[in-house]
C-alpha cells in the first residue's frame, strides 16, 4: 500500500513540475526551467524505483499523473486568466 501511495504521489508531483516546466519554457525563463528539468529527473529516477518494486503500482502512477496534470494545467490557466489574448 505504501509503494501505491508514493507512486501515486510521485507521479501527481512530476506532473505538476512538468506543467510548470512547459510555462518556463513558454515564458522563456531558462533558469526556472533547468530547475523543473533537474526535478523532473529525479521523480522521474524515484517513480523508477518505485515501479522495480512493485509492478502494479503503474496504475496508481497513471491516476496520479492524471490528476497532477489536471491540477497543473488548471492553475495555470488560473494564472494567465487575464493574460490571453
């Protein structure tokens, strides 16, 4: 149960941090951006070692993902509301 739950959170985590990553490069900031790639590695090398252990815990990583990107992505658009064209 606790490898489910960290590959869940893993994956909610680096979901987020790529959705953030995707901004930076959008807004050209390339520092912020090599600060969200480097985190993106290291969840990426935990989630890994998560999965070696326990091959079922894919599906809680996939739910993860799934609602790291929706929470990512929903804030921010939160954040550029009013700055669309």
């Amino acid at each position: 149960m606790l490898l489910l739950s960290a590959a869940f959170t893993l994956s909610f985590a680096l979901d987020i941090v790529w959705a953030l990553y995707v901004t930076c490069i959008a807004a050209k900031m390339p520092g912020r951006a090599a600060l969200y790639s480097s985190l993106i590695v290291a969840l990426g090398g935990l989630n890994v070692l998560v999965f070696v252990r326990s091959p079922w815990s894919v599906f809680a990583a996939a739910l993860g993902g799934f609602c790291g990107t929706y929470v990512g992505v929903s804030g921010a658009l939160r954040a550029w509301r009013g700055k669309l064209p």
